[in-house]
C-alpha cells in the first residue's frame, strides 16, 4: 500500500529513485508491527501461565511473594546502610 503525493515544494519530481526506499520503509514498519505483535501474544500467554499456576499452588505462590519481598527488602536495606553517612 504505497501511496504518493504532489507537493509543490520541488521543482524536480521525486522520480523511480526513492520507491525503494519508501519500500523499505514500510517493509521495516510491517516487521516491526509483527515483532510486536508477537511480543504481545507471548506475554499474555506468560500471564495466563501464571494466573493458572498462580490458582493450582496458591500457597506456593504466597510462599514465593513473600520471600521475594523479603529478598528485596534485605537487599535495599544493605544497601541504604552501606550508603548512607555514617554519624559519628
């Protein structure tokens, strides 16, 4: 679906030379668009894989979140301590 337009801008038409790369262009932008859905598709079928092992091991997945939080907050915590200044 190329499509060209006059303008008025240039004395010179734009000729044969640039319908390549107007092809390219577009190439690019469909695969982009595919990339992108495809991206898309995988990460909600990642969604929907845990949302459903999420609803079979419930208590797993309690488990799991908080140690993470746990994990996390250690890690932030070391680290405000080994930053911080210390008073003396």
């Amino acid at each position: 679906m190329t499509t060209a337009t006059q303008t008025a801008q240039g004395s010179a038409p734009v000729g044969a030379c640039a319908w390549p790369t107007l092809d390219a262009v577009e190439e690019g932008t469909r695969r982009a668009r595919r990339a992108f859905v495809d991206v898309r598709h995988k990460a909600e079928d990642a969604a929907a894989d845990a949302r459903l092992t999420v609803r079979r091991h419930p208590l797993a997945a309690v488990a799991a979140g908080v140690a993470t939080g746990a994990l996390l907050g250690g890690v932030c915590g070391f680290f405000v301590a080994w930053f911080a200044p210390t008073r003396e």
